[in-house]
C-alpha cells in the first residue's frame, strides 16, 4: 500500500477534524445522520455482541450503535489521530485506536459485526479491506458499508457532480476548512466504482452474501455482506 497515500489521507484528516461533524451536517443538510441511522437499523436486527467500527472518525457510528445495542462491546479504528482526539474529548469512555483498516490488529473470528461508515472508499485498497473484514469477522458474522456514491440515475447524477464540483469546495472553503481535503473527497467519490462493482468485489472475497440499498437516489448506498 501506498505508505505515501495513507499519510496524505491522515493529514487531511488531521486538518478537517475540529469541524468534521458540522461541515457533514451542513454539507449533507442533516441527511448524514438518518443514512447513519439506517446502517445501524439493519445491524440491530442481527444483535451482534462484538462489533468493530473502521474508520471510526469522531465515532458518530459507535454513539448510535452504543445507544441501540448497549449491551454490545465496540471498538473504533482510524488513521487519524485528528479524528480520533475528537471522539476522545467527545466520549472519553470508548474504545477506540489508531490503525490501518487493510492491516486490522486483530486475530481471526474476532467480531460478530463490522461497520464502515464513509471510509471503504478512502481505502488504499478496497479488496485488502474486504479480506481483512472477513478475516477478523466469525463465521456468520456481518459487514456493513455506507459510503457516498454515485446515483445511478442520469439526472440525479448529474446533480450530484454539479454539487460536488460547485456547492462542496465553495462551503468548504467558506468556513475555512482545507480546501484540498475536500476536494480530495469530491474526487474520490467521483472515482468510486459503481454499486454492482462493489458486490462482486465483495462476493469475489469470500463473502456469501452481499446486497445493497439505496439511500437518497443513490447519493448514499449502504452494503450488507455475510460470511458463511
Ligand atoms: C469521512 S470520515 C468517516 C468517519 C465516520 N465513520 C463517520 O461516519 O463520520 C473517513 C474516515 O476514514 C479514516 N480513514 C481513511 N483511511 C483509512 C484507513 N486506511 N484506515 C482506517 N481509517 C481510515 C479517516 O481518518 C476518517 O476518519
């Protein structure tokens, strides 16, 4: 992997995280939360015990979770120490450390469930992920992927390279955030491989089963996959 890609993503990181949770409320117009809220639905149905959220950021993910499952032990993992000093002053109680979603310090058959909520993407290698997810998840265990996409629709597509393109580096660049990480971020989602794309990849992994839903005409799209 590139060491080089890792450590611009942690810088950017680094730099956007005091404002991180407003500029996606803002950014998202509040929508971040409800995508957020549907992942963490279909998580609860599976009542997973051992969870491990990757990409953590400011562990928007594990608050929600925590309130739905309490009875659930979480752990968060992220790049950023940025991100990371955010959760902590935020909820010194949780479980969270520094690391490498494609290198997971973890042993095999670890966790029941894994999250991933806006951070598959930033993966230097989505495949490197997929198999580390599997590895570390117990049989039958469960991996949910959020992540900004491309909407499949012509029109809405449209309208979403527009916003990212105009709407995204202009308000970012408004209230003084790195300019560049977020346009960064435009890119990458621009780049995404579209949502069959990301099924097979998932399946050719080794998951059993992988499907995906829509959310907002496909800005966002959350996948679910199980191991056998
Ligand atoms: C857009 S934020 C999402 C944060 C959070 N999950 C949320 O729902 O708001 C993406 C996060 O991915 C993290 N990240 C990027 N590359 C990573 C990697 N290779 N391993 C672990 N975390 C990574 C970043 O540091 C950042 O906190």
């Amino acid at each position: 992997m590139a060491l080089k890609e890792s450590k611009v993503l942690e810088r950017y990181f680094d730099t956007i995280a005091p404002g991180y949770e407003t500029m996606n409320s803002l950014l998202s117009l509040n929508l971040d939360q409800r995508w957020r809220q549907r992942m963490i639905q279909i998580l609860h149905s599976y009542n997973p015990k051992t969870i491990l959220d990757v990409a953590c950021g400011t562990c928007d993910v594990i608050r929600v979770t925590k309130s739905r499952l309490p009875e659930a032990q979480i752990i968060g993992l992220d790049l950023s120490y940025g991100m990371l000093e955010v959760a902590k002053s935020n909820q010194p109680e949780l479980l969270i450390l520094r690391g490498n979603g494609v290198e997971l310090p973890f042993p095999d058959n670890s966790f029941e469930a894994i999250t991933i909520a806006f951070g598959f993407r930033n993966m230097p290698s989505h495949k490197s992920f997929l198999l580390e997810a599997k590895r570390v998840l117990k049989s039958g265990g469960h991996l949910c992927i959020l992540e900004l996409t491309q909407p499949e629709n012509p029109f809405f597509r449209f309208c979403n390279s527009l916003y990212l393109r105009t709407v995204l580096p202009i308000v970012s660049g408004f209230f003084g955030r790195d300019k560049e990480a977020y346009e960064y971020l435009a890119n990458s989602i621009r780049h995404f491989p579209n949502q069959k794309s990301i099924i097979s990849l998932i399946l050719e992994s080794g998951f059993a089963k992988a499907r995906y839903e829509l959310q907002t005409f496909g800005v966002t799209t959350l996948f679910v996959a199980e191991c056998s």
